[in-house]
C-alpha cells in the first residue's frame, strides 16, 4: 500500500546522504522513498538505492531543463516532496513552481556564508579553511529559484581548530548531514502535509 508522503531523492554523486535517507524512512509508518533520480548514470546513489529495491531514472540536461517530463514523471510516481541530496544542478523554474515550498535541500556550510553557484563539495571546506573560519556546519533550506537562497529550516555547527586540514573540516560536516538531515525531512514534510 502507498503512503501518503512520498518522496523523490535527487542525487549527483556518492549519495551517502540519501543512503541515510532510504535507511530512515524504510519501514516507515507514513513517509516512503517513491523513486530516486540523478543527472548521473555514474552516480554511487544509483548503487545504494538500488540495494534498497528503489526504482531509478537518469535524465539529461534538456530533459530537466526544457521539458516538463521529469516533472511528469514525478506526478506519475505520486511525489509529494523533493528532496536534494548532492543534486549539482539548478533546479529549474518549473520544477520550483510545481512543487513549490515542497523541495529541500542541504548545504555542507552555514549560509548565507560560503553558498550560490560553484559553492560544493571540497570547494565549501577549502573556502571555509582560507576565511579561518572558527565554526563551520550544515543548512538544511527549502529551494526556490535562487541558489541557496530558500527558507532555512535547520542549521547545526561544528567548531574548527586552526589546524583541522580540509578533509577533517568535511568529515565533521558529513557527520552532521548524517546526524540530522532525515529527522529534519521528516518534521518537514509533517508541516507542510
Ligand atoms: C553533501 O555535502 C551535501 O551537503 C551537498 O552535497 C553533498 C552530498 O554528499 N549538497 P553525498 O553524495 O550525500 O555523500
């Protein structure tokens, strides 16, 4: 039997947040991954969500972008929410209006600091580590059509010594995302049911 919240996961690489994800929400009383989607056919996340019996597709820039197939296939898939987990591309203006306030998305910094175009993976730390940051963090924000620009629904921080070298600055990071970024999607979703 479907579930009434059902998600889409869009993922562009390693998706270690997304495992994190089809792990919470499997079994779940209400909420369900539906279907998983990426740029990406190289993409890791494609692997692990098929460890978790999740149906995937792959689209093309054109597709995304100047169509309206993605968001028909997510009709389709009865998707209620969004949810971006190291998805690289814009979401475009028809997919912002289509499920608007209904995408979400994590950002490994504290924004409004260190996010908008080029801001992703190691670039974040290696711009966090070169502004001698003393704290760093994850933001956890609905989408619009500005990058990094939607409703903040969740900020956690984590302190950096002046000699954690980039790698460990991620690793703190990744943590977090781990940590919280389901349980946030969870109370989400039940707000805006
Ligand atoms: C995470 O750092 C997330 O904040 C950002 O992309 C990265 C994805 O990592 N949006 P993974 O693919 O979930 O391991």
């Amino acid at each position: 039997m479907t579930k009434p919240i059902r998600l889409a996961v869009f993922l562009s690489g390693s998706g270690s947040n997304a495992e994190k994800i089809f792990l919470y929400f499997n079994n779940h009383a209400t909420i369900e991954v539906a279907c998983v989607l990426s740029n990406n056919p190289q993409a890791v996340g494609l692997q692990r969500a098929e460890k978790f019996g999740l149906p995937a597709r792959v689209f093309s820039k054109t597709q995304l972008r100047e169509s309206d197939e993605v968001i028909s296939w997510l009709k389709e898939a009865g998707v209620t929410h969004v949810v971006l987990a190291g998805f690289l591309w814009m979401i475009p203006p028809n997919l912002v209006r289509a499920y608007r306030q209904r995408i979400i998305n994590i950002h490994p910094a504290l924004l409004p600091k260190f996010g908008g175009k080029g801001m992703y993976g190691s670039k974040v730390h290696e711009a966090v580590k070169a502004a001698s940051e003393r704290e760093t963090g994850i933001t956890i924000h609905e989408v619009n059509e500005q990058y990094d620009e939607g409703r903040i629904l969740f900020q956690g921080k984590c302190p950096i010594h002046p000699k954690f070298s980039v790698e460990q600055i991620a690793e703190q990071v990744q943590r977090l995302e781990h940590a919280h970024y389901p349980r946030v999607i969870e109370q989400w979703v039940n707000e805006t049911k």
